[in-house]
C-alpha cells in the first residue's frame, strides 16, 4: 500500500491537471504561461476585470478554498485550538503554524507545523511538546467563473514528529488527498472538501483507510467584519479525533494582507473534544515576484 500510493497521487493529479488544460477557453490557457494571471474573486478592478487575492485564508474552518492567493505570495497562519473534554484527553492546547506559497496562479506549497502541543490525559498528567509537521500539495484545475465552481486536488503527508511516547503523536506518517470545490453564490463563499485518508494505526504496524467531509460557508460584510459555518466529520483520526464537527465563527479583515478570526468547535462522538476554541489570523508576508 505504502508503494502504490505515492504512485497513484501522481497519477491523480496529473490527470485532472491534463483536463482542465483541454478546456477551450481563452483564459484557462492563458494561465499556463502567466504566473501574474488574474483570479476571480468579489475584487474589481478600474477596467472591470477582477483582482487576484492577496492571501486566501484557509483557517478557521476545517474546509480550504480550491482557490489560492496571489502568485508570489508567502502567506502564514498561525493560530491557537484548544479543546476540552476528550476520550483520550481532559484537555488539550496546540498552536498550528502554516506556511503557504503560490509558486504559480495554479500551484500552492504548504508547510504546517504544530509548533507547541500540549494536553493534560484522563489521569491528569499533562505533557507538552512538538506536534506532527505536514507538508503539501495543491494544483487548481479549474478557477471559478459564473457557470461553475473552482475545482482543486492536494496531497498532503503527515509526519511523525510529535512525540509518541509522551501520547502527542502516533509515530506513524499519514496520508491525506483532497477534492476542493469552492463557489461564490449570492454573496455567500461555499467550500467544499472530500477527503481521503490513510493513516497508521497506534495500535499495529498495519495501516487504515477512512475519510473525511466538510462543507462550509461564509461571508464578508462591508464594514470588514465576517462569519463563516461549518460543518465535518471524520471516521479516522487525523489531526481532530474521529467525530462530527460543527463550528461557528467571526472574522475580521484589517486590509487586503492581515485577518483575524475566532471561533468555536463542537464535537459529536464518543472520541471527539466536546468543545473548541479557535482563534488566529492569516498574514501575507510579501510578495516575492513583485517587481
């Protein structure tokens, strides 16, 4: 399984990259050779055609955009969740720190780290360390226009580098791909994400395979302020534990390269934290290709 999967993620993505290139329109070929090609987004411009995203948060929620930020851009999110009442824990604290970059109008590379993880067990010991670090993958197929969605695929791979011994981690790399499906209706943003996970058990040297949904919406008023609804669910554990997540939260939008957000998690199932705090903000950095 180890050696196929790799096999099959490029496959994948390489199939529906090759696809969205056949499609007969004057702007998706355009944008195989221009890394400065407009998105669409709410923006306009003085000529009317829209202006690409400065950053393209992709927390709170669980669902990411199929769309990314302007090419060039080193966009970082950092926040803190911290979840209470869990099966395997009482409570638990981990500050995810996100490093994304388009290289490309159509390509984002993503490196996340939980810098700090800390959690207090049933007995009420409490440890604290590094949690997993994950790295990625996203192609955008197709951008969005008024007669259909934004549609993009990932790879994302996990790696053990919390610490098994003191229960942060599993030990184990884990493997997740992503269909994103992202649509602007009516003034309202829906992201959508199906998920394929494969992960290492903690129990065995043997491996499982689940997967994960989450739909969510939002919206942006004009005085900077914004909410976003969500809901998900997992049937393996992978970063959240396996259970059903709906989440409510405000954001607000300093200008085009700072937002902040705050929300909160609840968790359905005998595994899952009965409640979270979400709280964080997205920065664009700079933009490295402009001149």
């Amino acid at each position: 399984m180890r050696k196929k999967l790799p096999v099959a993620i490029v496959i994948f993505t390489f199939a529906f990259t090759r696809f969205a290139q056949a499609v007969p329109a004057g702007a998706q070929n355009s944008a195989l050779y221009s890394l400065r090609e407009t998105i669409q987004s709410p923006a306009v411009n003085s000529g009317g055609k829209k202006k690409e995203d400065f950053i393209k948060p992709s927390r709170p929620t669980a669902a990411e955009p199929a769309e990314i930020q302007k090419a060039g851009v080193l966009q970082l999110e950092f926040g803190l969740d911290a979840g209470f009442d869990a099966e395997e824990f009482r409570n638990q604290q981990a500050t995810p720190l996100s490093l994304r970059f388009a290289a490309a109008s159509r390509l984002l590379l993503v490196f996340q780290i939980e810098a700090v993880k800390s959690q207090v067990d049933p007995s009420g010991i409490r440890m604290t360390g590094v949690g997993d670090t994950e790295l990625g993958i996203q192609v955008v197929s197709l951008k969005q226009a008024d007669n259909h969605p934004a549609i993009a695929f990932a790879y994302f791979s996990k790696l053990p580098t919390a610490s098994e011994k003191k229960g942060l981690g599993t030990g184990r790399t884990s493997h997740r791909v992503v269909l994103l499906i992202s649509k602007r209706l009516y003034g309202i943003n829906l992201d959508f994400n199906a998920t394929y996970l494969n992960v290492g058990r903690k129990d065995s040297d043997r491996r499982a395979d689940g997967g994960r949904f989450a739909l969510a919406l939002s919206h942006k008023f004009g005085n900077h302020f914004g909410v976003a609804g969500e809901l998900a669910g997992q049937s393996l554990e992978y970063a959240l534990p396996r259970g059903l997540y709906p989440f409510g939260a405000v954001t607000y939008q300093v200008n085009r390269r700072l937002r902040f957000d705050a929300g909160l998690r609840f968790g359905v199932g005998a595994e899952a934290p009965k409640v979270s705090l979400v709280t964080g903000f997205t920065v664009g950095l700079v933009d490295l290709y402009d001149k």
